[in-house]
C-alpha cells in the first residue's frame, strides 16, 4: 500500500535532539526554540513568533488574546478542521460559518462582509492547500469594521500572496507542524503576531500567565502572576526537531513542488475532458505544494475512486466534514446550506503526498487515476 503520508528526516533531526538533551535543558524557549524563532521572524520577516505545541494551541492563544468571549461573534468558514472554529468557542463565542468559493475550497471572500454584525470580533480565514485567500479583499472589510483577522495557515508555509509571506498579514497567524505538512515536528504549531498591541501580552499567554519572558529580558527584577494564559510552548525536542527541518526548507519545497506539478500536467486530460477538477492557484498567490487534491462530479463518485485506489494499493483520502452540518454546531444553531463548503466536502480527493514519494510510486498513482475513467 503507498501510504497517504508518510513522516521523513531531512538532515539533523537526531542529532539536534540529542544536542538539546545534553544541554541540559529541554522544557522549552531554549536554544533550538529560539532558532526557530529568529528563522521566521528573519526569514519572513514576521514581528513575533512563538513556538506552540500545536496549530490548535496557536489558534488557542489568538483567542485569549483578542479578549474573545461570550456575546462576540467570529467568521470562519465551514470547510475547515475543527480548530479554526473550537478555539473561539472555548472563549464562548458564536461562530458565523462562511462558504467557500466556487473555485477553491478556501473561503469566499466577497461574501465576508455580509456576515458583519456589531457583534463581529474577529474574521479566521483558513489558506486551503496553502493557497492564499484574497488577504486585500479580508483586510479591507476588517479594517472598515474594526475587526481582528486570524490567519490560520496551517498548511501555508513558506507560501506568499502579491509575495508578502502568509501569516504576515492578519493580527494573528497560526502554522501547524503536524506530520502532514510540509515541515514537521510530530506534533507542533507557531503563532506568529503582526500587531505590536499584542505582543508582550503574548508572550505573558505563552508563559503560563506570567511576565517570565520579561524577567528574562531583564525588563522587570521578579515575575509572577499576571494574567491568563497555558502552558503552550513545546520541548526543546521538539524545537531541535523542527530547526533540522527548516535548515532544510528549501530542499524540501523543491521536491514538492516537483511531485506536485507531475501530479497536475498528468491529471490534466482528465480536467480537460470534464471528468474532474484540480487545484485552482489565483494570479495573487503561489503554490507551497502542501497537497494535491482532485475534485469528482459527486460523493458516489468519490467514494468509489477511493475504494478503486485501495485495491490498487493507494491510500488515497476525502477530507473536512463541513462544520456548519456538524453534529455539535447543530446542537445550538440552525441549518443554513453552504453549497460550496458541502461541495468540497462530498467531492474531494486527496492523493497520496509526501517528501520520499518515488517517482516510480507517482507514476503508478496517476495511472490508477486514470484507470478508473476507462
């Protein structure tokens, strides 16, 4: 069977890891987490960056520190994981679900504004397959609202819109680090915060609600207690993990994109005679090669390719349940149709995507592809 994903080392990961241990410090903001911090506060040219445990941690985090709570209301879009939206409900909010765009599963921007109430606090636009949202459309309407925009770019590294890197725009950012991205630590996530308002309030939040990151700066001559906050930072092991990887980005990025535009001129007869869709890059964004995904006429359609694949030995897989149809959002809210976001939901297909996928193997995917329409 050729897995779905499959985790990889790129160069140093052990060794890292066991630099971290005999440094005697592996609990965390130590030397390898502050590598990472400075590889994308210089590299993207991000104001703050700050370690998380996860992406679902990060998203955590931004809506402590938007003050998020009960009364306020936050579009998301329904096509999504779980997090984009669960994150704002643990602060009591109300999530207003968007749909996504005809074209591409990432939310419809032109009709953000139309959710707008008094009650709007923030807008999280998700970057679907690491492809940019239409940030100047996003920021526009939050700008004219006074609303915070959450950028959950999760599979959105080292991916750009009008070449401004993604997580740069928003408030707040959020990556993930999952072993189904591009750049991984098992587990793991970022926050990155473009809002000098917010910026020594998150570090407070990363540390437990203290002031020990000032302490340490020697801005203040004790810490303690000083607002909420968690216990969000990751090991140094997992910090050690994840620098041998972004020292080896760009090689990892190339081999993507190189499995994912093979993906793309191979399957595009099949668009061309109408059979299926593939993945739609506007003008404004580049492609990071997270996934690549096909689009079929109908959920019968989809789940037989699947079946197909599986007993040709591909594991290939469907992806997000719409949120807006969930069994826990209906529980407190009523059905509204959100025909794209179903859309997506019924009739994707994610193949088969990671860094040691051979050629041989690619080449045998896409001929089972293929085979099915024949």
């Amino acid at each position: 069977m050729i897995p779905f994903n499959k985790p990889f080392l790129v160069g140093k990961e052990t060794q890292y890891i066991e630099e971290a241990v005999l440094s005697g410090k592996i609990s965390g903001n130590g030397i390898f987490t502050k590598k990472c911090h400075t590889f994308f506060e210089k590299e993207y040219h991000l104001k703050k960056a700050l370690l998380t445990t996860s992406c679902t941690d990060a998203l955590e985090m931004a809506a402590i520190l938007l003050n998020i709570g009960p009364g306020d209301e936050v579009i998301v879009p329904s096509y999504t994981f779980v997090s984009s939206a669960l994150a704002f409900v643990r602060q009591g909010a109300k999530i207003v679900f968007a749909d996504s765009r005809d074209d591409h599963p990432g939310i419809n921007e032109s009709k953000i504004e139309e959710l707008v109430t008094p009650r709007t606090k923030a807008i999280v636009v998700v970057h679907y397959a690491g492809v940019a949202c239409d940030m100047d459309i996003v920021m526009k309407v939050a700008e004219k609202h006074g609303i915070f925009v959450v950028e959950d770019a999760a599979q959105a590294i080292d991916s750009f819109y009008k070449g401004k890197p993604l997580g740069g725009f928003g408030h707040i950012g959020a990556f993930s680090f999952h072993e189904t991205k591009n750049i991984i630590s098992g587990e793991g996530g970022l926050l990155t915060i473009n809002d000098d308002n917010l910026t020594s309030r998150s570090e407070i939040i990363w540390e437990k609600g203290t002031n020990r990151a000032a302490f340490f700066k020697g801005e203040v001559d004790k810490y303690g207690w000083v607002d909420t906050g968690s216990s969000f930072l990751p090991s140094e092991l997992v910090a050690a993990f994840l620098y041998a990887q972004l020292e080896r980005l760009s090689e990892i990025q190339e081999k993507r994109k190189s499995i994912w535009k093979a993906y793309y001129s191979e399957l595009l007869t099949l668009e061309t005679q109408g059979k299926i869709k593939l993945p739609f890059i506007p003008d404004y964004a580049t492609n990071n090669a997270h996934m690549f995904y096909i689009v079929v006429q109908n959920i019968a359609q989809r789940d037989r390719m699947i079946s197909h694949l599986k007993t040709k030995g591909v594991h290939a897989v469907f992806h997000y349940l719409s949120l807006h149809k969930s069994k826990f959002y209906l529980q407190d809210n009523e059905y509204k149709e959100l025909k794209n976001a179903d859309k997506f939901s019924d009739c994707l297909i994610r193949l088969p995507f990671f860094f040691e996928l051979e050629q041989m193997q690619l080449g045998y995917i896409i001929q089972q592809v293929k085979s099915f329409y024949h």
